[in-house]
C-alpha cells in the first residue's frame, strides 16, 4: 500500500497537457512522444481506478466484482494482473511494474520538456525511457526519411556497441 501512496503522489503526470494539437504535430518523432505519454497517463489512469476500487472493497465502500476480485487475487499472489499486463509488459513483481512503470513516465515528461523546445534529438536519448522503443524507432526512421526525401524503404538502422 505504501509504494502505491507514494507513486500517486507524483504530480508531474499532470503537469504535462497532451491535446489534439501535439498529437497532430507534424513531426513524427514529436508526435510518437506525445503519444507514448498519452498511454503512460492512461495505464496510470487505469491502474489508479484498479487499486482505488480494491481499497473501497476492503473498505465496505463499494461492492466486490469479478474484475476487482481477479485483480486482487492477482495482487495477492504477488503477480501483476492481468488487465494491466494487457496495457503493457513489464515486470513480473505488482511493485517493480509499477515503480517502472513510474520511472518511464518521469523521463517521458522530460521528453514532451524536450519536444517542446525542439532539442529532444540534440542529446543522446535512452530508448529504455519508453513503453514502445520499437514505435519510436520507426517514427525516426520516418522523420530521417522525409528529412532526406528517399523512401522509407531505402533507409537501414545501423548500430553500433561501442
């Protein structure tokens, strides 16, 4: 109960706005970021409803269904449920998925910071700040595509370990 105190109290989440206007960016590396924030508010969003409706169950407050006892259950088990899983895989551990979770959304707001002041690509960026690495990925290869008018099926990813 403590770690989930903790991490709602984060209010950063709501300090970053994403409407229509940023999901239409005409940048598709800009709008990728704008997207993955969305899906980090909204899998907050939906695990916050998950975890307030197991409190008000165990508070007499509200009544107990299949979804909240399954999602309990899961908890109690120490495994992460299934409804929340199906929004994103992470970790196996209820307090790693979410602390995670968490962290990606803190360095996404630092990201939408970024896009907002058109410096996100000017720094070496970490891919494992995102939900969908693979997404990202394809929104450069697009952006790079447009930027030096070939197709997109001309460009290959090259990398390097060094």
């Amino acid at each position: 109960m403590q770690l989930w105190q903790n991490v709602f109290r984060v209010e950063v989440f709501k300090s970053v706005r994403v409407g229509r206007e940023e999901l239409r960016a005409p940048d598709p590396v800009d709008q990728f970021v704008y997207m993955e924030m969305v899906s980090v508010k909204k899998i907050l969003a939906f695990v916050n409803e998950s975890i307030t409706s197991i409190i008000k169950v165990l508070q007499g407050t509200e009544m107990l269904t299949p979804k909240i006892q399954t999602e309990a259950t899961a908890l109690l088990k120490n495994s992460v449920p299934q409804s929340w899983e199906k929004m994103w895989e992470g970790p196996e551990n209820p307090s790693s998925w979410i602390r995670v979770l968490c962290k990606k959304g803190t360095q996404l707001v630092q990201w939408v910071q970024r896009v907002q002041q058109k410096s996100l690509l000017s720094q070496p960026i970490c891919l494992s700040d995102l939900l969908h690495p693979e997404t990202f990925l394809n929104a450069f290869r697009q952006k790079s595509a447009r930027l030096n008018s070939v197709a997109i099926d001309e460009l290959k990813l090259v990398s390097s370990f060094e």
